[in-house]
C-alpha cells in the first residue's frame, strides 16, 4: 500500500512560504540607488530645515539695512534646491515601487496558476484577482511613503523641534504642550484604522470574487430573469464595502482638524508667550518671525509622519492578504516520492489501477473502496448515473487531489509517486466543460507544449473533429484570439479540447463527456478519433450515450460511489442488471460538470 494521503493537493516540499519582507523586497539589488534616493531626501530635508532660518535673517538684514541681496539669493537657492531634490527622491522611490508591485504580482499569479483545484475555488477568482489591484495599490504606497519620505518627515518634525529650541526653548515647551493631546488621538485613532483596513479589503474581495461569478453565470441569469434579484445581492456587498469604508474615512478625517487644532492653539500660545518675551527683552523680533516660521513648518511633517502611519497599517492589511495567500499550499510539479528518480512506465501493466480507493469531500462520501482497471491499450468507458464518483475517478487520475485510503496506479506505479509534472505529461484530458483560455487558437491547441506544432498538424487534428473550415473561416485563422467577438459554441469548444488532446502523444487520454454537445456527424468523427488513439494507447471516457459505450473494449459500471461491474458491453448485458436497466432506458448519466465534482458539487 502506499503512503497514506488525504484530499489535500500535492504539496510543495520546499517548506513553509517566506514571509513577505517588504523593505527586503526594496533593497533587493538596489543598495547604491536607495543611498542615492536617500541623499537626495537629505538634501531636501535639510533645505526644508534651513529655509526659515534663511528668513530670519533677511528679516534681520532689512533691519540693519544691509545684506539684503545675499540673503535674498541664499533663500531662493535653498527653496528651488529642496523642490528639485524631492521631486527625483520621489519619482525614483516611485518607480522601484511600481518595480516591485511587478514582481509581486508576477509571483501572486505564478502561486495562484500552481494552486490545487480545490484550494483555488475555495479562495475564488475575485479574491485572487484583489491580490493584483487594491492589494497591491496598498504596499505600492508604503513604498512611496514608508522606506524614505516617512524616515526623513520624522528627520525633519525633531529637527524643526531642534531649532526651535535653540531659538527659544520657553516657546518649544509651548509648542510641544499645545501639540500632545493631538498627537494622542491621532495615535489612537491610526492604530484603530488598521482594523478597518483589514475588514475593508477582505470586503472587497468578497464582492469581486461574487461579481467574477455573476459574470460567469450571466446566462443562466438572464435566462431565469434574476437580473434585479442577482444586482440587489451585489448592492448588498457594495453597501457592506460603503460601510467599512466610510467607517475608515470617518477616522481618518480626524488626522488633519485634529493636528490643525493643535498648531492654532500652539500659534495662540507661542504669540502671546513670545509677545510677553519681546516686551521683556529677552526675545529678538528677527528671532520670533523665524519661529513662527518653524511653527507653521512642524505641521507638514507632522501630518506627513500621522498620515504616513494611516498608509502603513493599510500597506500591512494588503501584505497580510498576500502572505496569506503565499501560505496556501501550492502543487510540487517536480516532487515526487523522496528520493525518487525519474520513473518509467512498468511493462505490462494497465494504465489506470485503483484497489480499494476511498475518497470523501469533507465528510460527504464519493468513492468507497473502488476497485478498477483501465487497460494498457484500447477504449474504457466509465458509466453510471449522476453523482456516482465518475468525475472524481478521473480527478484521482490527475492528482487534482488524493485518496484519503487505497492506492492509485498509474502505469505500475503509484500516482503518489510519480513526480507531478512526468505524471500530467503522460495524460491528455478533457473537461466535460471543455474549458478554452481566452487566447489564439494555435495557443489552444498547443497550451503546454515547448516545441512549436506546425500549421499542417494542427489543420490536421482540427480536421479530424470537423472544424478546420470553421476556424480557417476566422478573420486572423489559428491566430484569432477566442472570445468576445470570436466566440465558439458549445460543440466547437468540445471539439477544440478533442482536437487539442489528438495532438498529444500521452499515453493515457481522459475524456469526461465529450460528445455531451455533439450533433450525429460530430459524435460519429468523435468515435473514429477516439479509436484511431486507442489503437495503441488507452483511453478512458466518462460516457452517457449508448453509441459510446457499445463499441468500448471495456466498460466499468458505477454506482452509489462503487464499481459494480467490469466487462465488454455484451457480456454486461448479461451479467448486471444495472447496466441493462441503464441501456434499455439510455440513462446512462447526466452531464456532470467537472469543476463542480472536483469542488464538492456532482460527482
């Protein structure tokens, strides 16, 4: 017996996922450009700081009658010198933070495409999708704000406190006084403003994630006139995503009125104070200008390190999403069994084995010891009424997911201990929805293949299934991108992924329901495909016509999630009763989408 397994997909062995650094992400390589972007915003900063005191002395000047022209140049060079650096610190940290957005988004999708079936659905396509908008906007503008302009808005808040205590440290005593109670709210309301964050972006991908949804459905929502009663459950979600975020604008309106009210109530203080010191002689009127210059200048950085603050417990909402998802477990395409080398077909053995495979979603069971064989060579149809566990057999195939209990052979060996990647090029497979990527038809037919196809085979294996004259008839032929426009029907799709599997030299095809959308024409150019490929490979189809099955070399019989019978077609008729019942009523199953098996819907 091999290893016992569960329902999990197959995990990467690599270890636990790392967590998302984001000043590591910044750094990465770019050392010598940070310490340039860093004294740039030096510069600035200290132009920033120098500026009032620039002023003062002008003022000084005019008061003395002399300098005036020096002082005058000196504060101009000092206002344009801080405008030019600030503005290439910014537009340089701002392109490393589009740079890493990039990257993360490019590992965001590589880890989502390499999730299981399961865990994908589970966390749904909007969701995803959130990872590369909001989510990545949020860490965009820690980058903006957070490595740098943050660090050097704090430099220049102690560095105008500094200066003011230089000039007058009564005044400062003042200031800071009049400023702490602000400084406390808006403490606390920063901190609280994390919370908020958190809640609105998992909001958000909830709605995305049923909108996704809706759009894929529109059809069926159309047909059943659920237009107002489907947008009303949206509105709902959109209104729920309104709430939080006002609820977050509510806070964060407190920041700027808040620090305001302070510097006013500082600004009342410091003039009466300062006014009582020039009185008494112990304050120069030059001194006192320069102050309040330096007042007036300790709000922005101030408003800047609060709001900064605001930004940051957003960017750490959005990097928790994403470490979230780095966390889901992703396939192992390249792992094995440990220790495994590359593995080789065993010579004589069937294709597909199962002995005594148990199977549930959860705890509702599927499959309950099924024993089955799918031969070497030839065609195996799979019948059996709807939610009988066919779809899931060939999920097992595939390693969509694995066995809670038995063993599942591929080839003579366990599937488990197949690396991945050799196991999935060994199979072609069909999905009863014959899912297409919204791409050219050339990339259709050949998605997954390294070595370019030539035009001939191509034209070949889609004239094989009666569609080369339609596709030839596109306006840009095998290059005309599906969808939109350029939409398939049902059957062409169905014969499109026929078409795609012909192309394969697998060993082993799986077909769930491939003539579901089939006229007479098609279905019979679909047998004399199918037993051209089970010459000398196998092939095993989920069936519910009759024509399929009566010219299969083998057939297994399923019900109630076990195999009841095994046997050609004749000798069935004779032994089980079940599958004559089936023939004579041609009730051999419903179509069973295939997503919804692998997901916990029909099986």
């Amino acid at each position: 017996m091999s290893a016992p397994v569960t329902d999990k997909p197959v995990l990467n062995t690599e270890g636990a996922p790392e967590r998302l650094f984001i000043l590591r992400e910044i750094f990465r390589g770019r050392r010598l450009l940070l310490a340039g972007i860093l004294g740039l915003s030096l510069i600035a900063t200290a132009a920033t700081l120098v500026l009032p005191w620039t002023v003062g002395k002008l003022l000084q000047a005019i008061q003395l009658g002399g300098g005036l022209a020096e002082w005058t140049w000196l504060m101009v060079a000092v206002g344009l010198g801080s405008a030019i650096a600030n503005a290439l610190a910014t537009y340089l940290l701002s392109r490393i933070g589009h740079q890493m957005v990039w990257r993360l988004r490019e590992r965001s999708m590589r880890h989502s495409i390499g999730l299981g079936l399961r865990t994908a659905r589970q966390e749904g396509t909007g969701n995803l999708a959130t990872r590369l908008t909001a989510d990545a906007a949020a860490l965009k503008s820690i980058v903006d704000i957070g490595p740098i302009q943050l660090p050097m808005s704090l430099v220049t808040l102690v560095g105008t406190m500094v200066i003011m205590g230089v000039l007058d440290w009564v005044l400062l005593v003042i200031t800071l006084a009049a400023f702490l109670v602000a400084v406390g709210v808006v403490a606390v309301v920063v901190i609280a403003l994390r919370r908020k964050y958190v809640a609105i972006q998992n909001q958000v991908g909830s709605l995305t994630e049923h909108f996704v949804a809706t759009m894929e459905a529109l059809t069926v929502i159309k047909a059943c006139r659920a237009e107002r009663t489907v947008s009303a459950e949206l509105a709902g979600r959109a209104e729920r995503v309104a709430r939080c975020e006002i609820g977050a604008s509510a806070m964060e309106a407190l920041i700027v009125p808040v620090i305001n009210l302070g510097q006013q109530i500082a600004l009342v203080a410091v003039i009466l104070g300062g006014g009582a010191r020039i009185a008494g002689g112990d304050l120069e009127l030059s001194t006192f200008v320069a102050f309040l210059l330096y007042l007036f200048q300790l709000t922005a950085p101030l408003m800047m390190a609060m709001s900064g603050m605001s930004t940051i417990q957003a960017g750490l909402a959005a990097r928790k999403r994403f470490e979230d998802l780095f966390a889901l477990p992703a396939e192992g395409l390249d792992a094995g069994a440990a220790g495994d080398a590359p593995r080789l077909p065993v010579a004589g053995a069937p294709a597909v084995r199962f002995e005594k495979v148990r199977f549930a979603y959860g705890e509702e069971p599927v499959l309950n010891q099924v024993d089955l064989t799918v031969p070497a060579t030839g065609l195996t149809a799979m019948v059996g009424l709807s939610g009988s566990g066919k779809s899931t057999v060939l999920g097992l195939v595939e390693r969509f997911m694995d066995p809670q209990e038995g063993r599942v052979e591929v080839f003579g060996h366990g599937a488990d201990q197949w690396p991945l990647a050799d196991l999935r090029g060994r199979l072609a497979y069909v999905d009863q929805g014959a899912t297409l990527l919204r791409d050219t038809v050339r990339n259709n037919l050949t998605i997954g293949r390294e070595i370019p196809v030539a035009d001939e085979d191509l034209l070949r294996a889609l004239r094989d299934v009666g569609l080369e004259e339609e596709i030839t008839r596109l306006p840009d032929g095998l290059d005309t991108v599906l969808g939109g426009n350029h939409d398939l029907s049902g059957g062409q799709r169905q014969r499109l992924a026929l078409a795609r599997a012909s192309l394969s030299d697998a060993p082993l095809v799986l077909l769930d329901e491939p003539s579901s959308q089939l006229d007479t024409l098609n279905e019979l150019r679909l047998r004399r495909l199918v037993d051209e490929i089970g010459r000398d490979r196998a092939v095993l189809v989920v069936a519910h016509r009759i024509s399929t099955v009566r010219h299969a070399d083998h057939v297994i019989v399923m019900d109630g999630g076990q195999v009841t019978a095994e046997g050609r077609h004749d000798d069935l008729m004779r032994t089980s009763p079940m599958y004559a019942e089936l023939v004579h009523g041609q009730a051999l199953g419903t179509p069973e989408k295939t997503t919804a098996a692998l997901t916990g819907g029909d099986r």
